[in-house]
C-alpha cells in the first residue's frame, strides 16, 4: 500500500467521471430546445432508458441520491403520469427508438407497487421498441420486498436486479440508519434466483462511521455466502454541506484515509481471492459475467449508473434530474419534483442543464474513460481516432504524470499509459490530470467526495 504521505499528496476532492464533462459543467443556458433538438437528430439505432424513480419510504443518512420521502401511493400515481406525458414528448421527437438496455434506479424503484410498475412498462412499451434481447435492470431494497414483488419481475422484462447492501453491521446501520438484515437479503437473493433473474448484484459501501478491517471483512464474507454475479464497492462520500441527512453521522467517527484506503485493498483483494474479475474503479465480476466479458472485448463503458457493457450509444434518461446522453450532447432534466410536474404537464421537456460536446471534450472523454474502465491508455489507438499527435496534444499533463510515475501509480511509454495495480485506488486522480476544466468556474455548486 502507498505511504500515508502518498496518499494524503493525492487525496483530492474528485468526481467520479461517470461523464465528461463533469454534471457541474452543465450550463443553464442549454435549454428545453437544445434537448429536444438533440431528440430530432437521434438515429434509429439501438439506444438506452434510464428511469429515476425518486421516492424512498425512509431516509438513509449516508445517501446522496436524488430522493424524496414518502410512504403516499398517490404521490408516486401522480409521477407515473408525468412520466407518461414525458415519455410521449420524447416519442413526438425521435419517433418508435428500439431500446436494448433498460435501467431502473431511484431512490427506491420498488417504492412502485407491481401494477404501478406494469402501468410504467405497459407505457414504455406503447412509445418505444423494447427488443425483446434487452438487458433491463432495477435497483431494490430488500427492507420493503417479498418473494412475490420479485417474482412478478420476469414477466415485466427484468432480468437484472441490484440490492443495496451498505454494510451488514448493526452498530454501523444504526449510524447511518438503515436497519437491513442479512436474512432479508438473502431471501431477496433466493426470490430472485428461484424466477430465473440471471444477475444478481450487491452495493457495498466502505468509509462508513465506525467502519474497521474487522466489521467490514464480516460483511464480506455474509456477501461472498450469497455469490452475487456482481458487487459494487464505493467510496462513502462525506458531504454535509450539501446533503443534509449526512450531518446526522458524527464526522469524528469515520475512518481516515489509512483505514478507507485499507478497507478498499483489503476488500479487493478478498474478491479477487474468491473469484471475481477487477473492472475499473470500484466494480467486481464473476468471469463469465457480461461486465467481465466486456472489459475483455474493450466494449466496456462508464456512464451515469456506473459500469455498463452499454449495447447502446445514446442514452434517454426520464424522471426528476435524470440525464440523457446522446448525439454528443448531456441534458439534465430539474432534480426538483415542482420544476419537473410544472414543465411536463404543460408538454414540455424539464431540461435545466446541458452540454453539448466540443471535439476537445470528445477527445478527453475518449481518454478519460479508458483510463476509468480499463486503466490504460492506448494513445496510438487515440491517435489514429482523433488525428492527433497526443504527446503534443497533451503536453500540459506530463509533469503531473511525471508525480504519478515517480510514486508507482502509473507507468508510461510513448505508446500506452497504464495505472498500476496498487494505482488503481488513484484512478479518478489520474484521470483529472486531463480534465481541462478542473480549476475552472463551475455552472453548479457541487462538492466532489474525496479519491481515496
């Protein structure tokens, strides 16, 4: 592992690069008519949805989610009509799309009853061509789910399913209140897996209050009990100041950087350990899983719900402040729910923020996703893409790369960037080494999390 001094050197206030630009270089003055113009332009290739279902029967004091809390079956009726009406405003501008990837997440996507998820897929169903080979995934939390709820999904097109799990520790659950037991985790897993769902994945969290190598190897090994196809294990991003809940959790109680970034390696090398393929940052696969089979093929890609084997290259995101990407351009719609009812039940898109790509950003989204899915760069492959000469190109990083390269987190050679095994931990740190927009004036007041 690096040295304390390394790490706090490196330990910087970071996005996650699930898009470059970054969601904070979201202008405002990209407007509903630069989404919808985008829209017009689409070709009909196949492309994918995402659906933000915001709402969360109670708050969980770690969370940075868009979320609102309710227990009302009216207020999520009232949403699904707004969706409707969104849904058709997209149709009026890209005609019947064929969708190859669905993906659910919220919030709390299962908040919906089933025939409220019925109603929102016989309505997807009615504007777009859902192949009938999609892959169609949703994030459920395990507290509020029965057999039958998961039962019901294959019918409606799901084949993936995704289970928050945090952290099994009763102590750390009661810090960040949420009360999950390992029994109710493992009957979602059963349900899931007695319908035929072909993929099961689990979010873990590290860096939570009182989190230790102890506690958290517990965990592991409940998770590892259950054999998901896939786990995601993020980086708890400490933001009081901007998400209220969290100034719930007693700062003095989370781990430093030594005891985060000893929890990381320690879980990583415990999954490799126990089977699982590394992919990019903080994702695990079993090897014959899609995710392992696409970091293989190089066809694997980052994009706003993390890793995705992305059969699809524009992305039609509905629902409070989901995001769409397509045609070189990212619009947001409002993250607040009176902006979004106000602007679609008059039949118009909620777009407030937007980008519409120039080729330098093409050319540094290209590198620096390479370096977030596969920690390399192959710069004659960016080369021959782009027509450019990247160490001219470039010239403003190597100092910086230089620093990575003298503390072993990278190496490199005219031809290929390559980020370390033990490097990997400083991935998002190297890849804003190309951010051109690091130092300049955000559009948004957004707090990053921290690297390591």
């Amino acid at each position: 592992m690096f040295s304390a001094d390394v790490l706090k050197r490196f330990d910087l206030n970071g996005p996650r690069y699930t898009s470059y630009p970054t969601a904070d270089r979201f202008a405002a003055h990209f407007r509903p008519d630069d989404y919808a113009r985008a829209l017009r332009t689409m070709q009909h290739r196949p492309a994918s949805l995402y659906v933000h279902v915001p709402f969360c029967r109670s708050l969980c004091y770690y969370c940075a989610c868009n979320k609102i809390i309710s227990k009302s079956a009216t207020i999520a009726d009232e949403y699904l009509d707004l969706l409707a009406r969104e849904t058709t405003l997209v149709n009026s501008h890209t005609g019947t799309l064929p969708i190859a990837q669905i993906a659910f997440g919220g919030g709390t996507p299962n908040f919906l009853s089933i025939a409220q998820l019925q109603r929102l897929m016989a309505g997807l169903a009615g504007k777009f061509d859902l192949l009938p080979e999609r892959e169609q995934g949703i994030e459920l939390d395990p507290r509020f789910l029965d057999a039958a709820y998961v039962a019901a999904l294959p019918a409606l097109g799901f084949n993936r399913v995704s289970y928050g799990v945090q952290d099994f520790d009763q102590q750390v659950q009661t810090l960040i209140h949420r009360f999950q037991t390992f029994e109710q985790t493992a009957s979602a897993v059963e349900a899931a897996r007695t319908v035929g769902i072909s993929s099961v994945s689990f979010d873990l969290v590290y860096g939570l209050p009182i989190q230790s190598r102890e506690s958290f190897a517990a965990t592991l090994e409940r998770v590892l009990s259950l054999e998901p196809d896939r786990l995601a294990l993020f980086n708890y991003a400490h933001i009081p100041e901007r998400f209220k809940a969290q100034r719930r959790i007693p700062t003095e109680t989370l781990p430093s950087i030594q005891q985060r970034t000893e929890l990381f390696l320690y879980a990583t090398e415990r999954l490799v350990d126990a089977g699982y393929q590394t992919i990019g940052l903080d994702h695990f696969a079993k090897p014959g899983d899609p995710l392992a089979k696409a970091l293989a093929d190089g066809s694997l890609r980052r994009n706003f719900q993390g890793y995705s084997t992305h059969h699809a290259t524009d992305l039609v995101g509905l629902g409070v402040s989901a995001i769409s990407h397509l045609n070189g351009v990212f619009a947001q719609n409002s993250p607040q729910l009176d902006v979004y009812r106000d602007r679609v039940s008059h039949d118009q898109f909620a777009t407030v923020r937007g980008v519409a790509l120039n080729r330098d950003d093409k050319i540094r989204s290209t590198v620096i996703e390479q370096i977030m899915c596969t920690g390399r760069v192959d710069w004659s492959e960016i080369a021959a893409m782009f027509a450019i000469d990247p160490s001219s190109y470039f010239a403003e990083t190597q100092d910086a790369i230089e620093q990575f390269a003298s503390v072993g987190i990278v190496t490199q050679s005219p031809r290929e960037l390559i980020v370390t095994p033990q490097g990997r931990l400083l991935l998002r740190a190297v890849a804003m080494v190309f951010d051109k927009y690091k130092h300049a004036k955000r559009e948004q007041t957004i707090t990053f999390s921290r690297i390591a």
